[in-house]
C-alpha cells in the first residue's frame, strides 16, 4: 500500500524554500511577514504550528526576501528582507531560546549565503550589498567576520589608550564617515 497522505498544517506557505533545523521545518507565510514553525509536540502527541514572530510582530514587516540556516557557531536563521535589512532570529529551541536581531547597512541587502569557513570550524555569512558610492550604484560582495582579534575577548565595548570606550566594527568592508 502507498503510504497516505495527513495535511500537518492548514497555513499557507511562500514560495520560499522551507529551512530544516533542529527537528523543525521553518517557513515564512504566504504574506511573507510570519515565520512559522512545525515540529512535534510530546503533550500533544502530534505536529503542530508556532508563530515564531509573536516576540517581535514587525520585524518582518517589509516582507521575507530570501533566508538561510546557520548551525555552527551558534544556530541562527538569517533573513533578507525586502526592504534591504537583514534580520537574525537565534534559535535555540532545546534551551526555549529565540531571539531577534536586525542588521542595517549604509546600503541595501540583496542576498546572502552560509557556506563553512575556511579553518573548517564554523560557517561564514556572506552578503550582496548594493551601495551608492558618489551617485554610482555598485554592489560589493562583503562577509561578517565572526572572531575578534585575539587579544579582545569580549572586545564591546573596547577602551583606547585613554580609557575611554570606543565602537569597533569587525567586517571585510566597511565605511565609517
């Protein structure tokens, strides 16, 4: 006999590739403002649906553009959205941890890749950044860089020679005016 077919879940879904993390499939709506997830639930004894933007209603109201599963360091679910930001939501589901987080640029976000870094150690995020660079547009394939120089542990918020505390920004191409 074929095996037979149970609708999980009644939502609508996007176009968008679904992510597989943690025992979980995780998809943006069909209004590409919700994210949603689907795993089993022990008390319930069978799948079942959460909204994982409830703790934070607008961070996707521009629209989910593309999205991305990073495991290794930490596991992260990276989002462009259509607006050019980007959003994280850290996904901790066995410890009951989410959190989210936006990252704007002088620019727009187009796209974005997890690929592993090359010390083989943990994944690497690069983006598709358009700027506008003395009227010109031009697009710049940039990536964050994940470790902090060696000598500043927890290097925010960082003192001078003077005392006095400094910003720092760690990536592969950067502009401060």
């Amino acid at each position: 006999d074929p095996p037979r077919r149970r609708r999980v879940v009644s939502d609508r879904c996007s176009p968008i590739s679904p992510i597989l993390a943690d025992g979980a499939v995780i998809y943006p709506e069909r209004s590409l403002t919700l994210l949603k997830e689907v795993r089993f639930d022990w008390e319930e004894d069978k799948q079942r649906a959460w909204e994982m933007t409830d703790l934070n209603e607008t961070i996707l109201s521009s629209g989910v553009k593309q999205m991305a599963y990073q495991s290794v360091p930490d596991p992260r679910i990276w989002i462009v959205r259509n607006d050019g930001k980007i959003v994280t939501l850290t996904y901790y589901r066995k410890e009951d941890v989410l959190g989210w987080t936006m990252i704007e640029t002088d620019g727009l976000y187009e796209s974005l890749a997890i690929i592993p870094h090359p010390d083989g150690d943990r994944e690497q995020i690069w983006t598709l950044v358009q700027r506008d660079i003395d009227g010109v547009v031009r697009r710049y394939v940039e990536y964050f860089d994940d470790k902090a120089p060696e000598k500043n542990i927890n290097p925010w918020p960082h003192k001078n020679k003077d005392g006095v505390a400094v910003a720092q920004l760690f990536t592969d191409c950067a502009m401060v005016v």
